[in-house]
C-alpha cells in the first residue's frame, strides 16, 4: 500500500529543479513521470539530457537532489513485503 500521495504538481516541482541543474540541457527538455508501479514501489523516470562529459556528475547531482527533495516532502521508499500463512496440515 502506497501511503504517500503522488500528485501532478510534485513532478512540475520536481522538474523545476531538474531544469535548474546547469548540467541538464535545457533543449529538448527532461522528461519526468511515472515508469512502472511495482509490486511495492512507484518506480519514477528521470530523463534529462545532458553533454557527455556531465552525464555522471549531472546522474550524482540529480540522485542527490531526488533523495533530499523525498525527505523534505515526506515521501517514504516502502520496502517489499509479504504475508505467509502457515497452515496447518490435517
């Protein structure tokens, strides 16, 4: 179960500060939303272009600007889960 919220406006946020990076290329813009909804997670896409020289910076950078921008909104990671029952046999 998902308990954070995960709206529209949190990805334009997000993608303000993305375009703020001076590494990212402003054309053609970054794309940012929603890839896969996993089994226990919300797995978000962040696709910025960038000059081949500040691909592993700008990727350090934005990983970085990801985890702190989640703390500040209160965004938990969940971890995988799963319930087993134990029956017992007659």
């Amino acid at each position: 179960m998902f308990k954070t919220d995960i709206s529209m406006d949190f990805f334009i946020q997000y993608g303000l500060q993305v375009a703020a990076n001076p590494r990212i290329l402003q054309d053609p813009e970054p794309v940012i939303g929603i890839a896969l909804l996993g089994d226990s997670s919300i797995n978000i896409s962040v696709k910025p272009w960038v000059t081949i020289p500040d691909y592993v910076p700008a990727q350090a950078g934005l990983y970085q600007t990801i985890v702190e921008e989640f703390r500040t909104a209160g965004i938990q990671i969940p971890f995988p889960q799963r319930e087993v029952l134990m029956l017992k046999a007659e």
